[in-house]
C-alpha cells in the first residue's frame, strides 16, 4: 500500500484521504469500544481516543514520525501472516472447545511465548515429529539438550489427567501446588493428601508425592534456588562456601537454633531440618535467556532492535542511544550477532506487608532485555525476576554479596552457552552483557559504592563536587552548576540570582571507569554489618560529627577546601568490575 501520502502537507486533499483510508483500516482491525491509539505526535500511540478526537489530532499534530508500519493498528508483518494462514487447526479449536483451563495461555506468560495459535504446535512438533525428518535430510541441526526437554514439556501440556477429562494433569498439578502455597500446608501434609487422592482415583495421573509434583514445577522453569546467607550479611553459603556452618567473617551460626561448628554423619538428618537465618531466592537467568529463542515468537522479537528498528537518528530504542553504540563499536564481535542479548538491571526496596509502621524491606532485583521492541520490553510480563533479597533492613553495601551468583552466570553468557534458535533451526552461542543499571541515588550508592550523600554526593563530578553547608536547614545544598555553561554566558556574571559570585569555573573532569579501576583495584573492603553500631548510638555519633563539621566551617567564610583524595571517598569496590567488559 502507498502511503506516501503520510509526508504530505496536512492541508492537503491527499492527505486529508489518506488520514480517512486510515481511520477505515485501523477501525476495522483494532478497534476497542469505538477507540484506538491515537498515532499522532502528541499522543504517540499511547492514548486511546474516539475516531473524531484521533482525525482532529492527525490533521493538527500529523503522525508520528517513522510509523510506516501500522503494528499497533492490525497490521500484520509477513512471518506473522504466514503463521496466522495456517492457525486454523481442527485438533487446536477441539482443545479450546473442550478444554476448561487455560494452560496454554500459562505457559505462553511462563515462557515469553505470547504467539498465536498455531505457534505453540511448531514449536512442540520441532522436537518430536520433525526431527527424524531434520535427521535424514541434514539441512538442519537437531535441538540441543536444554531445547529437546523444553519442547517435550510442551508436548505433554495436553495430556489428559484422565481419559475423558476436561483437564490436563499439568493443570492439576499447578492448581493444587497453588493452594498448597496459599494454605501453607506442609510437605508431609500434601503428600498425605496425594495419596489419599490417588488411592480415590486410581485411573488419574496424579503425582504420588510432593516431590514428585515440584519436579514438574521446577522441569517447567517455574523453579529458584535457595541460597542461604549470614545474617549480617558477610558472606553466602554458596560455591565453595556451601557447606559451611557458620560465618567465616563474623561467627554468626548458618541456622536459627545453637551455633553447630561441626556435624558427623549422624546428624546428616537432623541437620537437614534445621532453619537457615537468611535465604536469598535467586532465579538462574541462562535457561530463561534461553527460552527466549525457543519460541519463534520470542526469538524473532529478540532480533527487532536489529532487523525492525527504524534507524533514522531519532531516540526511539536504547538501540540509538551513544551508549549502545559505544559498545557495539568496543565490542565488534559481540555485535556482530543481533541474537545477543543486552541487558539492564533495576533494584530497589520495598515494604512488602501493607503495614507501613512494620520496618521490612526486601529488595528485587530485575533483568531488562532491551532486544526486544520497546512496546514489549518495558512490559512486566518481559522482566526477568533474578533474585530476592529478604531481610529486616536493606542490604545496603552489602548488595554485592547477594549479587555473586548474577555475575558469575554474566560471565558465563559474555564466553557464551549453547542456545537452539528456532527461527533458523540452529544451535548457536548465545551471549548477554549487562549495559547499565536503573535505579534511584540510594540505590545507586549501594550499586556503585559511591555515597550519594553528604559533601560529595554528585557521582559525576566526585571530588570536584561544590556543596554549601545551609546553617539552618542543616543540609547541604549542592551549587556550581554555572560551571557548565559557556564561558561568555551572562549568568556567570550575575551574583544577585545566584550565591552573591561570580563563576568562572570550568565544568569538571568526569572520571571514567577505567580511572576509577586504577584507584580501587588495589583497595581492600570488608563486607558485612558486625563494626555498625546500634541504631541510636549511631545517630547520635553522625549528629556529632555533622556538629564538628559545622563548627568548622564556621571558621571559615570559604566554602571551598582542598579537594581531597577521591580514591578515600568510595565506599567498596562494585561486584560490576569483575565482568570483563
């Protein structure tokens, strides 16, 4: 179809027809309740409105710029309609019919496969019907082993709990294992009341135990690990470490009973029912990367900042931004594929019970991959859950501690690991790198190990920062931000706006990361909260020491002092410069 016409002028006649020629197509195709996005410049296909308020906007505001594509209007790509001819399936529309639960649709969310009909067939048929065919005609590689499990799961999901059933026994395992969780019953509990129910109904699938019914949650990739760590947050019992019973830094006991320093083999079974102090749930991120390129859905969705990106200089995607260029300019080789997976992480604190007054925060930590289009990145059903850090308080520093498990799987995924790619029919070496972090300035000290507040707060202009001390709000108020404007600007002369002087300061430095690495490579830092004092004795120290610094700079009418050593003021070396990029 031409449309041309989009880059008329709106006052046009062709323009005019065109818009209509619009409106007809996208009602017919997109239309909720009389609306669709409105695809002007203002609205950006954000807001949804009636047909006259959108023909008004087109006229006045005109398109946005680079919508060639009406994706968000019923237009279909070509893969996508080559999928859609064939999804008219008389064994798939049986299913729908008869079918009570919706497991299709939970798989679909639990693997990133939000595909049409017909997709979850494909992909369930490359592991089983089509791979003697790929076999004798040797024009494509056989799934690898993580791939031939995942598609034999998929092929199982339509297994019937019994003959005749409206449900399938992977529905009824997850419904059950879901009131199990809500109702908090025991393991040795629900293992009673499977073989209750499977004495009931011996004609029906159904688990003989608990552990049974978690090992078809956990082959699903429903699963996490459990990590158990020192309270104060030294260390984890992780790797090499794992068996350890108490904490090699502070002593703290592994468990919630006496501290044990030893355990003989008798006690094997006594130990196992111990309570760790602290566990961290942490979600392997390599088989979820993974899986992104099991469905043909997903994997051609994860090669759209590379093949469906419209390059035309505009900030649309990270994609155009100098940051992702940069890399891809430093790394060549790791650009070269459009199958590998950039990455950003987000992590904050929470307070997960709604009683405000109850002092918890647990803090998530969230993967990014920007691969994919940002109408579906952003999404929450596209975040990567990575771990869950509990905890009365925040781990605060400490957070490199948790973050172990994360960077080691990130240098795995920079060397790579075999990945089956649908799409093509290939197994491939699969990388990630982790671009940047998104979080707020608390949660940037703890990531970065520079502190956000204070006299050098600003992380950019570190040592360079120019701070004031306000005598009666008793904070610091950070200034010099004339520094950055030209050196003939009017406002570096005017003292009456600003703080009574003139600035004739250039803007400062930035340190880069490699300057940064030189002053911490070579640093020691300690990690966990046994040196804190009490929470009282600590506010009363730092409300001392914040009256020293007054009274000292009351001495002097000067907010200015020598810049002292920056490589002093980082408070740890960040866990990010162990990656290799």
């Amino acid at each position: 179809m031409n449309r041309s016409w989009m880059n008329l002028p709106r006052v046009s006649v062709d323009y005019r027809n065109g818009v209509e020629t619009f409106l007809d197509f996208a009602f017919a195709n997109a239309s909720q309740e009389d609306m669709i996005l409105c695809p002007c410049k203002k609205c950006g296909n954000i807001n949804w409105h009636v047909r006259e308020v959108v023909h008004e906007h087109l006229i006045v505001f005109g398109f946005v710029r680079g919508y060639i594509k009406w994706i968000f209007h019923g237009e279909i790509t070509p893969r996508r309609a080559s999928s859609t001819s064939n999804s008219i399936d008389p064994l798939n529309s049986h299913h729908r019919s008869h079918r009570e639960d919706d497991m299709e649709g939970m798989l679909r969310d639990a693997f990133n496969m939000h595909d049409y009909h017909q997709s979850v067939r494909e992909d369930c048929d490359i592991g089983v019907n089509d791979s003697s065919e790929m076999r004798r005609s040797g024009c494509h590689e056989e799934p690898n082993g993580e791939a031939a499990k995942f598609y034999n799961l998929l092929n199982e999901m339509n297994e019937q709990l019994y003959e005749g059933s409206k449900y399938s026994k992977l529905s009824f395992c997850i419904r059950l294992f879901h009131l199990k969780c809500l109702g908090g019953w025991t393991g040795n509990s629900f293992t009673q009341l499977l073989e209750f129910l499977g004495e009931m109904f011996p004609f029906a699938k159904i688990p003989q135990s608990s552990k049974d019914m978690k090992k078809v949650i956990k082959d699903l990739g429903l699963g996490y690990e459990k990590i158990h760590s020192c309270p104060n947050d030294c260390m984890l019992y992780w790797g090499d470490r794992k068996n350890q019973e108490s904490c090699h830094v502070c002593g703290k006991s592994r468990w919630m009973n006496k501290d044990v320093e030893n355990v003989s083999e008798d006690e094997v079974e006594a130990r196992s029912r111990k309570k760790p102090v602290k566990i961290l749930r942490y979600f392997p991120l390599i088989p979820r990367l993974q899986r992104l390129f099991m469905s043909s859905k997903t994997a051609e969705s994860m090669r759209w900042h590379h093949d469906g990106r419209t390059n035309d200089g505009f900030l649309r995607h990270p994609a155009d931004s100098l940051a992702w260029k940069s890399f891809d300019q430093k790394f060549p080789n790791f650009a070269g594929d459009p199958r590998n997976v950039r990455l950003g992480l987000a992590s904050d604190g929470f307070n997960p019970f709604k009683i405000m007054s109850t002092s918890y925060s647990t803090w998530p930590v969230l993967l990014v991959p920007y691969n994919l289009p940002p109408w579906i990145c952003m999404k929450l059903s596209s975040f990567i859950l990575s771990m869950i850090i509990p905890g009365e308080k925040g781990p605060g520093n400490d957070i490199d501690i948790y973050m172990q498990p994360l960077i080691e799987e990130l240098k795995q995924l920079w060397v790579g690991v075999e990945t089956y790619d649908v799409l093509k029919k290939e197994n491939f070496n699969l990388r990630a790198a982790l671009l940047w972090t998104i979080n707020d300035f608390p949660a940037y000290a703890n990531l970065s190990g520079w502190s956000t507040k204070g006299r050098y707060a600003c992380p950019c202009c570190a040592a360079q920062t120019c701070s004031k001390w306000l005598y009666n709000g008793k904070k610091f108020s950070y200034m010099g931000h004339r520094r950055w404007l030209d050196e003939n600007h009017r406002f570096r002369y005017e003292k009456n706006l600003f703080d009574g002087t003139e600035e004739f300061r250039r803007a400062p430095e930035q340190t880069t990361g490699s300057d940064i690495w030189s002053m911490l490579k070579h640093m020691q830092f300690s990690y966990g909260k046994t040196n804190q004092l009490p929470n009282s004795r600590a506010k009363k120290k730092n409300k001392e020491v914040y009256d020293h610094d007054v009274d000292q700079l009351s001495d002097d009418d000067s907010d200015e002092e020598d810049d002292p050593n920056e490589a002093e003021l980082w408070k740890k070396r960040s866990i990010f410069f162990e990656l290799p990029y």
